[in-house]
C-alpha cells in the first residue's frame, strides 16, 4: 500500500485526487492533506479518509478545524 500527502486537497485537482483515492483504497491510505483555509472540506475529508495530519494555511482555519475534529472525536493533527 502506498501513503499519500494531498497538497491542495479541497481544489478541483485535489477533489479528482480523492475520487481516485476511493476507487483505489486497497492501494492508497491518505497519510495528509492540505488547504488554503477550507476547513470545512478538511473535515469531510478527515471523516471519509482518517488521515494521520492536516494543515491549513490561517491559525483561525486550523483553530475551527481542531474543534470541529475533537467534537467528532476525530483523531488527526492540525498544522
């Protein structure tokens, strides 16, 4: 199984990136992913693909992204 670091995962590139990464799930695991301030796909990401890492590129993304994980119980670190 090969690991996988998304750069620009909430993008049209990144969200194609993930759909081959659903299709292709005995061959990939999602190790990290990163978005410009987009929270909110990260967590729907976090939920789907259980990655060990996230990161954003504002502390107030990052800030709403680590609460939104711990309310979900969502274990991921935030950078």
């Amino acid at each position: 199984m090969r690991t996988v670091t998304l750069l620009g995962a909430t993008g049209s590139i990144g969200r194609s990136a993930q759909d081959v990464l659903r299709r292709h799930q005995d061959k990939f695991h999602l190790h990290g992913a990163c978005a410009g301030s987009n929270h909110e796909a990260l967590l729907d990401l976090a939920r789907e693909f259980r990655p060990e890492r996230l990161a954003v590129c504002d502390k107030e993304s990052a800030r709403l992204l680590r609460e939104a994980l711990s309310r979900e119980k969502l274990s991921c670190e935030v950078l």
